[in-house]
C-alpha cells in the first residue's frame, strides 16, 4: 500500500512492494519510502522521522542517462561523475535532494545495476531514481521486465513532498523490447496519478519526473495527464533520453516548462559531450516555496561558471571520416549556450564595447553543432544519425570588427552572467 499525505492512496498492482508517500514535514530516504513484501505479508508500517523544520528552500540536482554498459563506464562514473556531485553536495548551503532521470544501465542488468546503486547512494544526498527504456529487460515478461530495477531502486510509480513541492515519478516507457518502446503512461499509471494528485492542494508546486519527453505530441495519454496537472501554482517537466540539452517550452493547449537535460554519461560515454556539445553533467535548481529561483548546468570537471563554448565561425576539424565546419567566413562567430532557454540574453562585446545580441542558428544557418560532430563523425567514426541532433543553443554572430578582441555575455532569467572570451581551437576538450 501507499500512504499519502493526507491518506492513503492506490496502489498500482505490484504485489512485491509496499510504498509511502513521504509527507512534507518528514526525513526522505530514498531506502526507506518502500519495502519489498513476502508473498503473504498484506502489509508493512512505514516509520517516519519527522524534521527539525519546514524544507520551503532546497537545492534538486537532477542527473539523467548515467547509461553505463561496461566495468569502464562506471568507472568512468565512479571518478568522474561523482566526485562533482559529491563537491556540489558539499558546496550547497540548502538541503540538497537529487533525481536521476532513468537509464542507469545499457542493458547489462545483473552486471551493473548493483554497482550503480551503490554508487548513487554513496553521498549524503537522497537519490530518487526513475526508469529508462535500458533499465527493462528484454525476453521477460510482466514484472519480470522491471524487477532488477525494482530491487535496486524501488517502485516504478512513486511521489514524495519537500516543502510547497509535491514530486511524481513516473515510468512512462511503454515497453515491447529493446528496439520496440515508445513514450507514454498506462491508462493505470493515470488512474494512480489522477488519484496521488487529489491530495495535493492547487497551492502547490508540482515536479513530475520520468524518462522519455512528453514534448511528443502522440505519446499516450499525454494529453490527460496535462490535464490533471491544470491549475497548481508552478508545473515542472523533467526528463533525459536524447543525450542533449534543450529548454522545451509547450504550446496551446497546455503551456508547460520541459527541461530535456544533457546527460551524465554525454554520447554514451564515447567522449566528454553529448552529441550537440553540452559537456557531461547534470542541471541544479534552486526551490523556493513554490518557484525555481536559480538553476545552472553544471559541467562535469568545470567549474559552475563554465556555460558557454565559442568557435569560429570558419573553424574546421574532423579526422580520417572527413572535415567538418559551420562554413561561415571569417568575421563570423559561434557560441554554444547549452542551457539557453527564451527568457536568456546572449550578447557581443568588440574591444569591450557592447556589439549586438547573437542569433539562434537554428534555421538560419545550420540545425547542427559541427564541432561535435567533428569529434564524434569526424574522429571515432560513430553513426551520423545517432551522434548528429539538432540544436536549439548555437548562436551566431557577425563582427563589426574581425580582429577584435570578443567577449560573449550570457545573462540568465535569474540575473546570473556568464561570460566567454576563449575560442575553442581544436577537440582536445571533446576527448577523453
């Protein structure tokens, strides 16, 4: 059974777990929120340890895609990875709470899932985690396909409360094999959502976590599920999957916020960025009542700062698979601003003097990222079609004066500036 915060709520029908609904003014764990059951066991008392005060200010780290597939990849994990989130934890003056967005794993179950839980439970930070597409097993059957997951990590459907937050994790991968999903929720995880949110007052803010975009306007029961979700104070959409970054903002006739996020494990692992050239890492959002007040990308080995990459504009690299440049003259130059959203500026200064704001090139000039794909096409000959997404965070911009001294500002809708002034030559910093 689950117990709400208010009363108790349904359950989804997994016989094997037991599962509360951690009340706001309570300790979260994320060991101790569900209990596997014995076959004859109805029931189990969860025991909650109250806090010392009301958590309204936090600070939520949210990771997704670790997707490791080899003892090296979590090796990569275990040196890399977690020491900057082990330092982020350190560094937060807020409680701190951490989500990880699905695909823990490429598929070597047994292997790997227990060395990964290990891993993101190996800091003081509670972990709550969400199933991928690669976290479920092909060749198993009803719960079997979810099991390892489960034992690992827990329920599939699960919410907990921080402060004026109400957090949903959903699986919404509906799953025939590992070449055969698609983005979606049963009409049960629907009854089970429709059911967690009638004790939630309108008041609150509410962070819905999972898996697979919801962007895709034929994922099932999309629509009703942004129903349910119609008239809280705040409404948060995370997800990973794609291996790159993008702030989605919804249309007519839901308006929502989606954050995409770059992944932890980047193009798999193969480099040290995903496929548009967001380096490794993780995002961090600062929650206040019921609003994010702050956020920032934090790159893997960077310090906090580190937000923008810039290139020229005739710059070309690649390797024995060929060249490859954005095909602009020398007065133009390029910056990737990976955690751009429509409410950021991103401006030119010439010998410090204020220039112009840069333009999207999306459209207009290239719908890909060429220093990316350099290194990943160019150097390890990958598959264009995997390591080749499109980019909603290249700017472009045409000096006033070629042999100026530039400086890029990128200034955020929560007041922070950052700043760029290096050119990025080669793709050594793509490597590792």
């Amino acid at each position: 059974m689950a117990v709400g915060c208010s009363g108790p709520l349904p359950v989804i029908h997994r016989p094997s777990i037991a599962y509360s609904s951690v009340p706001k003014d309570y300790k979260a764990s994320t060991t101790a929120f569900y209990k596997p059951l014995k076959p004859a066991e109805k029931r189990y008392d969860f025991k909650l340890t109250r806090l010392n005060g009301d958590e309204t200010h936090f600070n939520l780290l949210v990771m997704a895609d670790p997707q490791v597939k080899s003892n090296h990849d979590v090796e990569r994990f275990k040196s890399e990875t977690m020491p900057d989130v082990r330092q982020t934890i350190a560094n937060s003056k807020l409680p701190i709470y951490g989500l990880c967005l699905g695909d823990i794993v490429d598929e070597k179950h047994q292997e790997l899932t227990n060395s990964m839980r290990v891993l993101l439970q190996s800091t003081s930070m509670p972990f709550f985690v969400t199933i991928g597409n690669h976290d479920k097993q092909t060749g198993k059957t009803g719960d079997e396909v979810t099991k390892n997951f489960r034992d690992n990590f827990g329920p599939l459907n699960y919410s907990f409360n921080r402060g004026d937050v109400h957090f949903i994790c959903l699986d919404n991968i509906l799953y025939n094999s590992t070449k055969d999903y698609k983005g979606g929720i049963t009409d049960d995880v629907l009854a089970w959502m429709e059911s967690d949110l009638k004790y939630i007052s309108k008041d609150k803010m509410i962070v819905v976590f999972y898996h697979i975009p919801w962007r895709q306007t034929n994922n099932r029961n999309r629509t009703a599920m942004m129903k349910l979700l119609e008239g809280y104070a705040n409404l948060l959409l995370l997800s990973g999957h794609t291996h790159y970054q993008e702030n989605f903002h919804g249309t007519q006739p839901y308006r929502f916020a989606e954050r995409i996020h770059g992944t932890a494990c980047g193009a798999w692992w193969h480099s040290n960025i995903c496929g548009e050239g967001t380096p490794n890492g993780y995002q961090v959002y600062e929650i206040k009542g019921t609003k994010v007040v702050n956020n920032y990308y934090k790159s893997t080995g960077y310090e906090r700062s580190f937000q923008i990459r810039l290139h020229h504009g005739t710059g070309s690299w690649g390797g024995d698979h060929g060249s490859f440049g954005y095909e602009l003259s020398a007065d133009y130059i390029v910056a990737n601003v990976w955690n751009y959203d429509t409410n950021w500026k991103v401006e030119v200064f010439e010998d410090d003097a204020y220039s112009g704001e840069m333009t999207s090139s999306f459209a207009d000039y290239f719908n890909r990222d060429a220093w990316a794909r350099a290194y990943h096409i160019g150097v390890l000959g990958r598959n264009p079609n995997n390591y080749s997404p499109l980019t909603t965070h290249d700017f472009v911009y045409k000096l006033k004066k070629p042999g100026a001294k530039v400086r890029v500002v990128a200034t955020d809708n929560y007041g922070n500036r950052y700043e760029q002034t290096e050119f990025t030559e080669d793709l050594e910093s793509a490597h590792k």
